[in-house]
C-alpha cells in the first residue's frame, strides 16, 4: 500500500512539473516585448482597408419622386402659347402649354429622365407670380428683367435663344431705323405679352412713346388702320404672327435690331428643382451645338404657326368684313374667330402696375425668412448685360415651302437635333 501512495506522488510530482515548464514557455511567448523571432516577419508599415465608397443616392426630389412644375409663355409663339381644353359639366377647362420653349426644356428634362407636369397658365404674371412663391417650379420663357423677375427666382445660364427685337411697318410706309432716336415723332405699338416694353423703356428717348397693347390681332390692327405708325416685336413673333394673319406682302421688317435680349429658363429658388440647372445647362450646350439645326427647328415653330391658321381669313379680310358689319348689321354673317382652343389675349397689366407689383413681392419676400435660406439670382451676377450679340435677320419670308396641317407633338422637332 505504501508502494502505491508513493508511486502515485512520484507521478503528480512529474506532471507537475511538466505544466509548469510549459506555462513558462508560453509566458515567455507572449511577454517578450523586446526580441523579435528571427523567424517572423515585421509590419513595416501600417495599412488601412480601403472602405469602398457607398454610393450616395440623390436627394434631389424635384423630377425624381416629385414631378417638376413647367409652365411658360402663354401667347407668345413661336417660344410659346397655351392650347385650352374648355371643361364640361363638373371637369374643369386645362391649360396646356405648347411651343419651342416649352418642348425644348421637355427634351432636355427627358434626356436626364425627370418627371415633367404641364402646367398652363391663362397669364404669363400670375405664373410669374407662381414661380416666386414655389407653386411652380419653372417658367421656360423669361428676360433677364428685375421688374419682371422680381425676387426667388434663379436664372439657369446660358439663354436658349438670343431674340433680336426690331420695329416693322406696313410696307409703302417703312423707315430707315438704326436708332431708337429714329422712332422720335411716330406713334408705335408693342404687344404685352412679349414682356418687351419693361426691357426698353429706359432706353427710349423721351420724344419716344411706345402704347402697350394686348393680342397681336389687337396690335396688328392699330398697324393696319393707322392709328399707330409702327411695332415694336421680336424678328420671330413678327413672323409668326404675319404668317397667321397672312400679311407677308404687307409687312415690312426693319433689317437692323435695336436691342436683342437672351430668353433664359427661370427657376424658383423655393424649391430643389434649380439644382438640376448644371445638368440642364449641359444638355443645353449638347443641343444648341448645331446652330444651324438649331434655328431649323425654331422656323418649323414659325412654318407650323402659319399652318395652324392656313384655312382662317386674312386679318385685312376680318377688318373690312368688320367694316361691312357695322355699315351693314342686317347683312353681316357671323363673325369668323380664331381657333377656340387658343387664348387670345391675356389680361392687360399696365406697366406702372407691374412695377408695383414687383415691389411688393420684393418686400414681401424681404420680410418672409424662409427654413430653406434660398439662393436669389446668384447667377445674375454672372451677368449684367447680355445684349452684346446681335442675331442677323432670317430670310423666313422666303419660305413658302407647303407643310403638313397637324397637331404639334411635344418636343418632336427638337428631339431629332
């Protein structure tokens, strides 16, 4: 029995002190901070796991989940006019916007696949006034005028188009024009809704007076009949209007421009949709590149406006047929209109008024603090004066080349650039 007890103390003395030496050894594994094994290799320099970039989605919501609002010109071809749909029984009338400006900036907001809304207007000031208060998103047809503008808008540089205002005259009775001080002693017209007059009147001389008229059936009537010696227009409202009313042969074009403003896209900076603007403005160079296909497609504007109205009378027959009415009530026949889904005119909005106007949305924003701190005109800053380039004459007169009589589809002209 003692041999057994021994023995076994014999042996847990052993084991003992084999566990021993091998704790010592793994101690000695672990604290050694001093002597590197000749056998390991050593980390010259720390490295860093490239964390791959997560890619960023875009929080821009404006023509992404929120449909960008567009409106624009609403008598003012061929850059733009407003088709009316009239409303029936509880469906409301809808106003579509239509023309070069309006498909031009559809094309562009295509090629970056936003979400587009048509949103027509009956009057270029209340989308103007829209436009300021972010109830709409863009307005397609602008100059760069503070009075008009006003305040919370943002201009997208470049202008899509460079529009050389000239004065014309019934032919018989033109003048040479190299000047506004040439106009001095003639009565003159200029039709509201260009959104002319608040760009020139502060170069006018003072024997120069210039009357506001709203539609150009209005205008143009005043030319006719005499009661004004000449108009006011862009070279391509001029011509489109001469070819609805059929006056090729009566009008004349004064060939040299006296001022030619750049048109620009206007956005609202109440909104994100203006940080879409460099995106834009490079689709925008894309297109504009060719400018010879360029003006092709704004005369086909021009050829399709002429079009529109081919089967109408003359505005030389509507007057004299006006003339016979009023001699004649008994015999007049029904007075021939226009097409009935076009507005014709919009509300006449004196300038004194619209001044006032702008005033007081100036103030109003002046006093209104906004979460959003919006940007005001940060690119008019880019540019003062923009009217150095002036744009020679087309020889639209001479095109007298038959066109198709159809409906326009949107955009379908610009797209083909």
């Amino acid at each position: 029995m003692k041999r057994v007890i021994l023995t076994i103390i014999c042996m847990s003395f052993f084991v003992f002190h084999i566990n021993l030496a091998e704790a010592a050894k793994e101690k000695n594994k672990t604290e050694n901070r001093f002597e590197a094994q000749q056998k390991e290799l050593v980390l010259e320099e720390e490295q860093s796991k490239s964390k791959k970039k997560k890619r960023i989605k875009s929080d821009i919501k404006c023509g992404r989940t929120d449909v960008m609002r567009v409106a624009g010109f609403v008598t003012n071809p061929p850059f733009g006019w407003v088709n009316v749909i009239p409303g029936s029984g509880l469906k409301q009338t809808q106003y579509i916007n239509a023309g070069f400006a309006y498909d031009l900036f559809t094309q562009l907001a295509k090629n970056l696949n936003l979400r587009i809304s048509n949103v027509g207007y009956s009057s270029y000031q209340d989308a103007m006034r829209d436009l300021r208060r972010g109830r709409v998103d863009v307005i397609v047809g602008a100059y760069y005028d503070k009075r008009v503008l006003g305040t919370g808008v943002n201009l997208m540089f470049p202008g899509y188009f460079t529009n050389p205002i000239i004065p014309i005259f019934v032919k018989g009775k033109e003048r040479e024009v190299n000047s506004w001080n040439d106009l001095k002693g003639l009565k003159g017209v200029v039709r509201q809704e260009e959104m002319i007059y608040s760009l020139i009147y502060q170069q006018l001389p003072k024997d120069v007076k210039i009357e506001q008229v709203s539609g150009s059936k209005n205008a143009f009537k005043k030319l006719l009949s005499g009661e004004a010696d000449y108009m006011i227009t862009s070279l391509y409202a001029g011509e489109s209007e001469v070819r609805r009313y059929k006056l090729v042969d009566e009008i004349y074009f004064s060939p040299k421009s006296l001022v030619s403003p750049e048109l620009f896209f206007v956005f609202s900076s109440h909104t994100d949709c203006r940080l879409w603007k460099t995106k834009l403005a490079e689709e925008l160079k894309k297109v504009t590149a060719d400018k010879k296909a360029y003006m092709d497609v704004l005369i086909g504007y021009i050829d399709d406006w002429g079009q529109r109205f081919k089967d109408k009378p003359s505005l030389i027959e509507e007057m004299q047929a006006e003339k016979e009415k009023a001699l004649h009530p008994e015999l007049s026949t029904p007075t021939v209109s226009d097409e009935d889904d076009l507005i014709e005119t919009e509300e006449r909005v004196t300038f004194d008024e619209l001044e006032k106007e702008t005033e007081e949305a100036n103030d109003a924003d002046t006093v209104k603090k906004d979460n959003q701190s919006p940007t005001v005109n940060t690119d008019n800053q880019k540019t003062t004066d923009k009217d150095e380039s002036i744009q020679q004459q087309s020889e639209t007169n001479s095109n007298t080349e038959e066109k198709p009589n159809r409906p326009l589809t949107p955009a379908e002209r610009i797209k083909n650039l």
